[in-house]
C-alpha cells in the first residue's frame, strides 16, 4: 500500500511520556492513530490542551515541534500506529520539498 510516511510505529499498551519527536520532518505533519478499547487521553503540553484520544480517533501533528503524551489510562487496551517522516531519507533523495526547518539568524520574519 503506497503511503506518504516513510515509517510507521506500533505501539501496544504503553504511556507514551512528554517528548518531542526526533526524526520526524518538522514541515510535515504527523499522523497518529488511536485503535483499542481505551480511555486514554492525548496531551499537547506546549499548547496546555488535553483532548480525548478514544479508539478511531486521528490526530494530525507536528511532531517534531509540539511535546505531546500519552499519560496512564484506566481502562481498557491502546494501540497507537504512530507514522512519520524522516529527514534523512528526504535529504538522502534529494527531495524537493521543505521537509527541514533551518531558521536564518537575524531574520526579519
């Protein structure tokens, strides 16, 4: 199935802690996909907004710049498929697009 992440993660049961994504392109967004039978919770901690993370729900995200979290639930199993993109394998063919974010000292913007 052609798809435009590069790379997929699984992940089963787990809370996820406060982190920002390392390899993901900051230019692009992340998708995050909830499946299960939980009643966990997703936390963007740089914006202080919590939002229910049920199973179906479909979160869009920039990954790379907003720390997010998956804190302990109390019902229920979680799976997460996590897909993103990476940098490198843009840079390594030489993809057109703005996938990286290089601010310029002293800009204007």
């Amino acid at each position: 199935m052609a798809s435009i992440y590069v790379s997929t993660d699984v992940i089963v049961n787990q809370e996820t802690p406060p982190h920002l994504d390392k390899v993901s392109a900051p230019s692009l967004l992340d998708l995050l996909v909830s499946l299960g039978t939980h009643d966990a919770q997703f936390h963007i901690g740089d914006l202080g907004s919590i939002f229910g993370y049920q199973p179906g729900t479909m979160i869009y995200l920039a990954g790379k710049l907003l720390c997010h979290s998956v804190p302990k639930w109390e019902n229920g199993e979680r799976i997460a498929l996590a897909h993103y993109m990476k940098d490198a394998v843009h840079n390594k063919f030489e993809w057109s697009g703005q996938a990286s974010f290089h601010p310029t000292e002293g800009s204007s913007r």
